[in-house]
C-alpha cells in the first residue's frame, strides 16, 4: 500500500484537501464544536459551523485558526486528523507526504507550529509552501519563466500579495485584512447605524448575498433580523448594496495600498509584464462584486479573477505535487 501525498489548504474560514490522483476530495470550515468541560471533540467542519452562535453553555464552536495562524495547536491537530482521516488520506500502513500552506510572512515559530501539527497526524514528510505562490499556480499561471506575475489572494484571515518570476517570490506582502474582517465590518456598521446586533452567519450572508465594494455598481436590497439593542427584542430592517461598500470600504482600500507599495517595489522590467499579463485575484474574498473593477481602476492594471478563486490554492498543491521533486531540494 502506498501513500498517497497530500494537499492542504489550511485556511482560517476553510480547510481543503488534494489527494494526488483524486483532486480535491475535501472542502469544510475550519470550525471545531467541544465540549467545554471535557475538552472533548463533538463536531467538525460543517457541523460545528452550523453550531456557531447557537450553542448551549456547555459547548463551544471555536475557530482554531486566526489570521492564517494556528491559534489553538491542540484543537488544530485534532481537525486535521479527523479531516485526513475522513478522506483516508492515512490508512493503517501508509504515511503520506502532506503540503501545506501559510501566509508569506509569517514568523519561524508560526511556520513551525504548522509544520509539527501536520507531522503529529502521521505524515512522512512536511512540506511547506507559501500561498500565493501556490495560489498563482493554482490560478493557471507560469510562474517558472523569468517574467513578472502579480496575485492577490484575498483569503478568510489574511491577504497576501505577490510579484512572483522564475518560480519564486520577487516580493510581497501580507495584511491580516480579509474576509473575516469584511464580516465584523458589516457586524460593526449595522450595530452602529441601526443598533442592531447580528452574527458572523448574518454578515457573511449579507456579504455574498448583496455585498459590493464599488459604488453604486449593484442595487440589491435585503431584510436582516437581529436582536435590537435599544428593547432587546428580534427586530428587522433592510440593508442595501451600497452600504455594505460603505462599510468595507476602510478595509478594501487598506488592501489596494498594500498592492499599491508591493507595485512600487517591484522591478520596472517586472512592472511593464503585469501590465501586459494584468493580476489575478484569488480567494473568497476576490468574489466579492465590483472587486475587481475597484482595484483595475485604482492600480491603473488589469484586474481577473480566477476561474475558481475558492479552490485555487488547493488545486495549486496538486500542481506542486505532482513535481514534488522540485520541493524537495
């Protein structure tokens, strides 16, 4: 029996799994359900995620990642093992080689403690890559000739953003500005204008559902319930489109400037081909409406989207995968 190498994107709001000669055969929250006397496992991916805000004293749903960091080493461990276990990535007499992805600047420490969280699961070998450049491979782009790519991958904790040439990092950036904080920017424009309070679920639905950050570009109305802060009681009002721009706006601009500086360092040779080739957004965060007309119109450049933001990153392992030579030199 041999063992099957491995993918992951291991991501604050999502975790995927590729399996080499499968493709992705694993797509759920990052959100572990325990019991909080026992500390004892109740619910995984999914499940516990439906748990979120609706669970009794005794039981808590945690999210043990944060800004693309473990957060709680414990609990990670175990979601990974459940998860690999769940896609019988580690069957009695096989240990997989596993690929795994982090932000581009984290710390040693960080990458460490990713790094020894996949070796406890079981696995042979570690390997760590960053994730815009899988996400850039995953996207469809040569990143192995000696000219310039841009991407912008717009994750649930973090936004990393790169220049990559000759199948490595000419520069980058990464921001703990992403999806997570687009959800507690609508939670705090909504408490604050209409003294209302509503939950992460809420405000991630009010995102996909009539969330733009480009003004007056979509016109989507939409009823909220919440629980009024002023009688307490469950109450419902309608938000537009053009408030939720409004109140992502701070943060959305935060990560046209950060694209902004990474441009500015970037070497003018490599400049003039992403103005030929244009960037790539990736991510959850790239499907967002009118995000990519804002950042074309503000960088000067052409601005896509990926064909499948959400699972660039995870198809990107699969790519590497299958040269997984190349990683391990």
């Amino acid at each position: 029996m041999f063992a099957k190498d491995i993918g992951i994107d291991l991501g604050t709001a999502n975790v995927l799994i590729y399996i080499k000669g499968q493709g992705i055969v694993l797509n759920e929250p990052s959100v572990v359900a325990i019991d909080a006397e026992t500390k004892r496992p109740l619910a995984y991916g999914k499940e516990a995620r439906d748990m979120l805000g609706r669970t009794p004293g005794d039981v808590k749903a945690i999210r043990p990642m944060k800004d693309g960091v473990i957060a709680d080493f414990e609990v990670t461990e175990m979601m990974l093992n459940h998860f690999i276990r769940k896609v019988n990535g580690k069957s009695f007499f096989s240990r997989p080689r596993i690929l795994i992805c982090c932000p581009s600047d984290i710390t040693g420490v960080e990458r460490n403690a990713i790094k020894e969280a996949a070796e406890r699961t079981g696995a042979r070998k570690v390997f760590l890559e960053v994730e815009p450049k899988v996400a850039a491979v995953g996207a469809g782009m040569d990143i192995s000739k000696p000219s310039g790519n841009m991407v912008i991958d717009v994750g649930g904790g973090t936004t990393d953003i790169a220049v990559l040439s000759l199948g490595g990092i000419v520069n980058s950036s990464s921001i703990k500005v992403a999806g997570n904080v687009f959800d507690s920017d609508i939670i705090k424009y909504i408490k604050d204008k209409y003294k209302l309070l509503i939950g992460d679920r809420t405000a991630e639905d009010i995102k996909l559902s009539i969330g733009s950050v480009f003004p007056d570009a979509k016109d989507e109305k939409m009823d909220v319930r919440g629980r009024d802060l002023v009688t307490g009681l469950p109450h419902t009002i309608t938000l537009c489109s053009n408030e939720i721009e409004e109140a992502l706006r701070e943060s959305v601009y935060m990560i046209i400037n950060t694209a902004k500086n990474v441009l500015e360092q970037t070497p003018p040779e490599l400049s003039a081909d992403i103005i030929d080739k244009g960037i790539v957004v990736t991510g959850g965060g790239a499907m967002i409406y009118g995000f990519d007309e804002l950042l074309a119109h503000e960088l000067k450049v052409p601005v896509f989207i990926a064909e499948s933001p959400l699972t660039c990153v995870a198809e990107g392992t699969g790519v590497l995968l299958d040269n997984i030579h190349l990683l391990e030199k």
